[in-house]
C-alpha cells in the first residue's frame, strides 16, 4: 500500500497502470490491534479503506495464488465466478508479510489463536468475553479455572502488548460478572529466552516483566509452547497450563505462495539486494517487508517492523520509477530511529536515538508516535476519541457478531438457474436434496444435454478430484434445493472418512466411462 502511495505521487498517469492485489480492501495498522482486544480502539478504527489510501491505484481483493516469474504473471484466486484471474506486469513488488505457522505442533493450529490480522483480533476479543461468560455460569471449578487462565506464547513486542491488554481487559470487565468478581484470573506469558523484549536494553525489558508481573501476569522464561489440546497448553519443558485460551505470536513463517516460488531465498525469506530487488530478478522484481531477507547498504540486518517496511516501500517507489526512466537506483540505507512497546494502562517502554524512556512518559511517547503514523486525518480523529472514551468509561463488553456457520451450505435454485458454468474451477461438490437440473456440454457452439438429475443425486465431483476445469455446465430445470459442500470440507472428509470419499471415487470413474 505503502509502494502504490509513492507512486502514485512520483509516476504519471499516462505512464504507468499501478495495480494492487491484496486479499482485504483495507489496510490494517498492526501496532494497534492488541488495543482492538480490549476496546480501547474500535474495530473498524484501526483500518482505512484502501480505495482512499490509493486512489490512483487499481485494487483487486483477491487472493494471490500463483508469481510466475519467468513469464512475469500472477494469478489471483476466483471471485464469485469460479474463474481465476492472471495478471501480467512489467514490474512486481512482493510484500505478503509473514504468516504464523504451526507445523509440527501438535493441535495448535486447532486450539491456539494466531495474531497478526484484525480478524485474529476480533476472533481474540469474542473468544475472551465468550469465556468470561461461561465461566460466570459454570459450576465445575475445575473447568472454570481453565476457563478463567489465558496463555500467550512468544514475548516479542506483539507476544508482550497483547498479554497486557488481555489482562488488564479480564480484570476491568470481570467485576459485571456476578460470579467472577472473587475470583482468580490467570495470564501467562511464555518466551523462549531468558527475558522479554529481545529487540529491547535489558533495563527496560526488565522494567516491562516487573510491570506486568505487578499486574498479575505470570511470566515463564527459557521455554516454549510445543503443543495443545482442547484443555491445555503443552509447553517444551513438560509442564501443562490448563487453559481454554491460548494465543501464540509465533513462530512465524513466509506465505504458502512465496513457499512454493522458485528463487533465492534465505532462512525462506525472499533474498533481495540492498536496492531491494530479488536477487535474479533484478529490475523487473522488488520484495520488502517481512517476507523479504534484508541488508542495508551497510550490511546491517533490518528486522521486519512496520517503521522498516514502510521506508523499504518508499525505496522501492523510486528504484521502479528509476528502473522505468532509466535513473540510478539507491540502496536502502534507514538503520532505525529505536523501539517502542506498550504495556497499557498509562505505562510503556521506549527506545528511541539510544535514550531508553520508561513508564508514563514512554506511553505518551508511543501514542504520539504511532498516531502521527496513521495515514488519514480521520482515523487520527476516531483514535483519539476512541482514548479519550477509554480514558473516561469502562471497556465495552459486548460481543460481536462474527460467528461463522458450516461452510457446507444449503442453496436454492430457480428453473433456469446456473449453478455452474462449463470451464469454471471446481471449487465445490453438489447434493440435490430436492428438484431437478440438467447437465449440457458446448461443444462447437452446439449445447447437447448429456444428463438430467434428481433428488439424492450427487455431481460437480469430477473436477473438484482431477483438479481440473467444469467439463459441463450445470441448469436447474425445477426449483431446486441443493447441499453445497467447498472443496476443502470435501477433501477433509473424503480423508478423515474414506468411505465417503470412496462413494465419489467410484461416480467420477463411471461418469468418465460413459462420456
Ligand atoms: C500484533 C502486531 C503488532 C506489531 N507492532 C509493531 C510495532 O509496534 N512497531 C513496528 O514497527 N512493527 C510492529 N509490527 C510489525 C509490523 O506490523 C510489520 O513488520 C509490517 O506490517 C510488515 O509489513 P508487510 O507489508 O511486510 O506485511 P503486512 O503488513 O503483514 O502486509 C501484508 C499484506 O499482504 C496481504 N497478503 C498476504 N498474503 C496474501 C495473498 N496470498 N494474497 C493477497 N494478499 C495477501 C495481507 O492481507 C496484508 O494485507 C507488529 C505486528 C503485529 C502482527
């Protein structure tokens, strides 16, 4: 967003097409989200819409699922017509952040919570006020104290504002809780290190531990979340944290699509030199942010922070326009101007020139800071009451309404209907629970029926198993009720229950015969 920003400013409009793929139409201000856990910024205040932030740009909100390099195109995931979209370029910049992954531990990825998006965050936030009232009604004190111990795995910057804010969240709003004002509430933060805030002098990571530590927050040192259950937190050193809340901010790796491109990389980070062009790929490809290995011009290592990346993409900006007009190049020079992390409630750390600032005065510091950074007047304005709100009232508890249903879903068709069109990807499998459609294929400009089918019929398996494009296109002939199952529950379950997937295996293969 950042790159499209300056170019906007430094390139013509007859001179370039900028185009910019991202798979929201906002732009997140991540250093913000741990405050969207308690309230004290509102939901939609810690986004701007992208359309506004670039108005020159073209914005596609999709999902990037394929760089093809050597032929300088992307491909984008399907929108509501299954079709997916390429997307040539001239000059391509890769800034996909980082994702949190949790391979080879195991039952995180189906009990521990990521956070690094404002979903991650709104999720965070409804599960936590969700906990809090159950466990206001639950009578097991067994289940009510897992209920009531919150984990938080990683003691990084993200790892360390998010356990404050959780905590001084649970403690505020549990006295509306009838039942929960006596009672223990339990936050743990775990590091791998010796103490938190690696990026950080040590008197000021140990002036955060003693901070958080007087707040109630229990801090375990030199060990690491390796696992989790339903019930609990599995740490490296054996020990177990009953808990139905566990939050991890690591570990942390590249995107799946920039797993699977074939270029220099390091450590899996896009490899790029110091004018921030991917190495093979010089002039034509860019890469920057946290998925990208940097050096500066002088060697140092640049960590991935948002202070970083936004100066990377301002680098970035004019070594394209460079590249186009034929100019010099620069090298990314920005060393840093320091660190600065919020412990809430009036109290934060900083380090700033070489100056470390501690308390009241860092936490001033880091509000004036982060909001200056903001792009947008409004935001600015929405921020600063949303404080001020804080400041004055309690935090609001109520949930927001983001449950998500089944992905499998019931459809209605109309006679006439198309519920898929030949040539489009196979991204669902089809269940007619009641009514009729009929099954035509074009062939030559010529439309043949080749099936009518009914009620406990199955079809739209052949493509989603092959992988492959709609070979016909599917009509309703009667009002139809259908079950639609996405091809990800259809693989999941065609693998956990084989005999399911068996019953498709053996329909593809006969409709394969009959064609
Ligand atoms: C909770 C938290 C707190 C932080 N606090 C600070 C702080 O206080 N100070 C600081 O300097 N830094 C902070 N950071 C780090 C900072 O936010 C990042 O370093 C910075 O945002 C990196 O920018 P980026 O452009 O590389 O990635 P991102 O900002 O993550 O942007 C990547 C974008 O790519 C999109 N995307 C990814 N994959 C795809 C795909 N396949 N298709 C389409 N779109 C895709 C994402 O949706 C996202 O919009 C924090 C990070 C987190 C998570």
């Amino acid at each position: 967003m950042y790159t499209a920003r300056v170019l906007e400013r430094l390139l013509r409009p007859d001179e370039a097409d900028l185009c910019l793929v991202n798979r929201e139409n906002y732009w997140v201000y991540q250093p913000m989200l741990p405050e969207v856990i308690s309230g004290s910024i509102g939901l939609m205040d810690v986004v701007c819409p992208i359309r506004r932030l670039c108005p020159r740009t073209n914005l596609v909100m999709r999902e990037v699922e394929e760089i093809d390099l050597r032929n300088k195109v992307v491909t984008v995931s399907p929108g509501f017509r299954p079709r997916q979209k390429k997307i040539p370029y001239d000059y391509l910049v890769i800034a996909l952040g980082e994702v949190t992954n949790f391979y080879g531990m195991p039952g995180m990825l189906e009990n521990a919570m990521p956070f690094r998006t404002l979903a991650d965050a709104i999720a965070l936030r409804n599960h936590v006020i969700h906990v809090l009232e159950e466990a206001d009604v639950e009578e097991d004190a067994d289940l009510r104290r897992k209920l009531l111990t919150f984990v938080v795995g990683g003691g990084g910057f993200s790892g360390v504002e998010v356990i404050a804010e959780l905590n001084n969240f649970v403690t505020e709003v549990k006295q509306n809780y009838l039942k929960l004002r006596n009672e223990q509430v339990r936050c743990v933060l775990v590091h791998s290190r010796g103490r938190i805030l690696p990026e950080m002098a040590d008197p000021l990571a140990l002036f955060a531990q003693k901070i958080l530590k007087k707040r109630g927050v229990e801090i375990i040192l030199n060990d690491r979340l390796v696992a989790a259950t339903s019930e609990k937190a599995i740490l490296k050193s054996g020990l177990e944290v009953p808990s139905k809340t566990i939050v991890s901010t690591v570990p942390s790796a590249s995107p799946v699509v920039l797993q699977g491109l074939n270029c220099a990389k390091e450590k899996g980070s896009l490899l790029v030199n110091s004018r921030l062009e991917l190495v093979g790929f010089e002039g034509q490809v860019w890469a920057l942010g946290d998925c990208a290995s940097i050096k500066t011009a002088s060697g140092s290592v640049v960590p991935p922070t948002a202070q970083h990346a936004t100066r990377e993409a301002a680098t970035c900006a004019l070594n394209i326009t460079a590249a186009m007009r034929g100019g010099e190049a620069r090298g990314f020079a920005f060393e840093g101007l320091g660190t600065l992390g919020s412990l809430g409630h009036g109290s934060a750390v900083a380090q700033i020139f070489g100056v470390k600032i501690s308390g009241w005065l860092a936490w001033i510091l880091w509000r004036t800071i982060y909001l200056m950074k903001i792009p947008g007047i409004k935001s600015k304005i929405r921020i600063q009451m949303d404080w001020l709100v804080h400041l004055l009232f309690p935090p609001d508890l109520s949930q927001t309404g983001t449950w998500q249903d089944s992905a499998i879903k019931n459809q209605h068709f109309e006679p006439g209907d198309i519920v898929f069109h030949q040539g489009d990807l196979g991204d669902s499998v089809y269940v007619i629970e009641k009514g009729e459609c009929e099954v035509v294929k074009q062939e030559d400009g010529v439309e043949r029926t080749v099936a009518t089918l009914r009620g406990g019929n199955y079809f739209g398996e052949m493509a989603v198993l092959s992988d492959v494009t709609r070979n016909a296109t599917v009509r309703a002939r009667t009002a139809m009720e259908v079950l639609i199952i996405p091809k990800d529950d259809f693989n999941q379950l065609r693998k956990s229950v084989p005999a399911f997937g068996e019953v498709f295996q053996e329909l593809a293969r006969k409709r394969a015969e009959e064609r």
